[in-house]
C-alpha cells in the first residue's frame, strides 16, 4: 500500500505544503480551524510521518549503535537477540541504525568483534563481556571516544563501562540456594554446575548461591563445583561421571542456560527425580523434564527483556540524552512445573510445535 504524505494532504485540503507542515507539527502561522480540518484529513487517509526521514534530516550523521552477542547457547542468546532485535526495529523509525556482530560462544573472538564496531563509530555499544578481563581496556577505550557501552546479562565491573542491564546475579544464586535447601533434608550436600567463573554472572551466581546454602539447610554443604564453559558434550562427560562417584548428592544447581545435557546425565544414571535440580533460565525443550519432574524448579533471567531493555536505554540515550543508570538488575523469576507454560518462550515453543504439526498432517 503507497504511504500516504503531505502532498497529497495538502492536496486534498487545497491548501499548501507549508501549512500542512505547520498543521501536523504544532507550529504557529495557521488557523485553529484549518488545523483541525488538516489533522482531520491525515487522519482519515491513514497518514504516518516518516520519522527516519524526519530524524536523518535534521542530523548530518545517522545515529549507530553496535551490538555484540554470542550465538550459543542459543537456547537463551536467540531470546536476548529477539529482545534487541524488537527494539532495534522500533529505533529505526527514529532514524537509529543497528550494527551487528555475532560470535561464537560467550567470550569467544569478542575483543576482535567489539574492535570491529568501534571502528564503524557508533553512538553506543550493547555487550556481552564473556572476558571482561580482556574487554575492558576496550570498553574503556570506547568510553573514552563518546561511546557509551552498555552491558547486558553479565558485567565488565572493572571497566569505564556506562551501564549493565541484568538479572541480579546475587538475587539468582541466593533464590536458588533458599529453592534447593527447602527441597533437601538438613546435612544434605549438594553441586553447583557453571559455566566459566571468569564470567561476571556465572561467579557471582555460585558464590551467592555456595554462601546462602547453608543458612538456609542446616548442616548443608556445597561440596563440588563443575565448570562445564557451557559446553553441551563437557556437561553432560562432567556430571555423568559426578553423578556416578557421588550416589549421595541430593541436589544439583546449574547457574547458566546449559541444562538438557545436565538433565540427559540424571536421566543415563538413574537419578532423574530424585537429585533436586534447580536450573536457570527456560526455553521449549525443557518442557519434558518439567513434565517429568526432573527439574524442580527454574530461576528465570528474563532474556527477552533485558535486550529489550539494554537496546532502550540506548536508544534513550543518544536520541534524547536520557541518563544511564549505574546498573539496572531486574528480579529473577521463579519457574515451577505448574507455571512453565504460562512463560513466553514456552507459548511460542508450543504454538511452532503446533504449526509444524499442521503442516505434517496437510
């Protein structure tokens, strides 16, 4: 359908360009009633201002920001992406256009990758740190050029960094350890399954989690820590092989995305239901181990929003000069198997295995 512009308003108020522009934009030199009879017109043709075009042309350069995640896990990056990527489209209404670079896992070629967008100069970067360690000479370069970075789901806290959007990592450990104690008997020892601690989120989710455990289980203790880096096949070799030396263990905290490889190791070894297992994070493929009982319970990070969130403040940011929080910690969610399937990714997962099926019996 052809966009309806001011030309043909002006054309069918019989009145000229000018003051159609004056009538749709508030400004002075026009009759109140002519006005009314323009905006009455715009609005019975379906006008809608371009505000691309209106943003650039005010501006000499188009506003950017560079936006830099992982691929896998893909389980929770797509969510993250799907979040950005939504407010990203609503952005280039207002004339911002979105830079992107994708890596492989968290922390994986992103020093290259970040250098990449700095060099494209953009407004404000959107991060991931999976090696904050060696990304904050970058961040802070970045910083020190007008670009301000925002990090969203882990931090770079040692950095110049403007901001971090984030589920509370300590709130996250602290939920699980309460979750996993009122599930256990008193004295029960339990296993953390992470990613890598050199990630901000992972670290502070297990030290939270190993500190809170045992005031919330009398006599508790955490006695294994595995670091799986998110690895599908090193997950499920390390918590086998834990899981057969360690028949006692009542229960299993797994801080990252990195769940059906944990769960698929319950299941090889006998365990599935009886080792409580407190996950993070919720995508489709769950669905059977909650049905199942396998997993207990789930302390969801929200993925979708914090990209929503992080590209928003980016956007506030160098479109209105907006401030920049310190931080910005959203409260996890608790997941249970009577609620999983109200959650967004669950419905989306079972409306396209709905679909799929549809297709197979046409």
């Amino acid at each position: 359908m052809k966009r309806v512009g001011i030309p043909e308003i002006a054309r069918l108020a019989n009145v000229t360009i000018g003051t159609v522009d004056r009538a749709l934009h508030a400004r002075k030199g026009i009759r109140e009633s002519t006005r009314l009879r323009i905006l009455e017109i715009a609005k019975s043709v379906g006008y809608r201002p371009n505000m691309a075009a209106r943003a650039l042309s005010v501006r000499r350069t188009a506003l950017r920001i560079g936006v830099c995640l992982p691929r896998e896990i893909h389980y929770y990056f797509d969510q993250l992406y799907q979040g950005i990527a939504a407010e990203s489209q609503r952005a280039e209404l207002s004339g911002v256009e979105t830079i992107w670079r994708r890596t492989g896992r968290l922390g994986e070629a992103e020093v290259e990758k970040v250098e990449e967008l700095i060099h494209a100069g953009p407004n404000a970067l959107v991060l991931t740190p999976g090696s904050p360690g060696e990304l904050t000479p970058v961040i802070d370069e970045a910083e020190g050029r007008g670009i301000r970075v925002i990090c969203v789901d882990t931090d770079a806290p040692a950095s110049r960094r403007s901001t971090v959007v984030c589920v509370d990592p300590d709130a996250s450990g602290r939920v699980a350890a309460e979750l996993l104690a009122g599930m256990v008997p008193p004295g029960s020892h339990v296993a953390i399954v992470t990613g890598a601690l050199r990630i901000e989120d992972h670290r502070r989710k297990t030290e939270s989690f190993r500190e809170a455990y045992p005031r919330f289980c009398n006599a508790g203790v955490v006695d294994e820590l595995i670091e799986a880096h998110d690895d599908e096949d090193e997950a499920f070799q390390k918590c086998f092989a834990l899981l057969e030396q360690r028949k006692s263990l009542a229960g299993l905290y797994v801080n990252t995305a990195n769940t059906l490889p944990v769960c698929r190791a319950m299941g090889a070894t006998g365990l599935a239901g009886q080792v409580k297992l407190i996950t993070t994070d919720l995508f489709g493929e769950m669905q059977p181990y909650f049905e199942k009982g396998t997993i207990s319970a789930c302390v969801y990070s929200r993925p979708f929003v914090q990209g929503e969130l992080a590209m928003r403040l980016a956007v506030d940011h160098i479109l209105h000069g907006a401030p920049l929080p310190k931080a910005h910690l959203l409260a996890p969610q608790l997941v249970m198997r009577s609620t999983f399937h109200l959650f967004r990714e669950m419905r989306a997962f079972a409306a396209s295995a709905e679909s799929a099926a549809q297709k197979t019996s046409r």
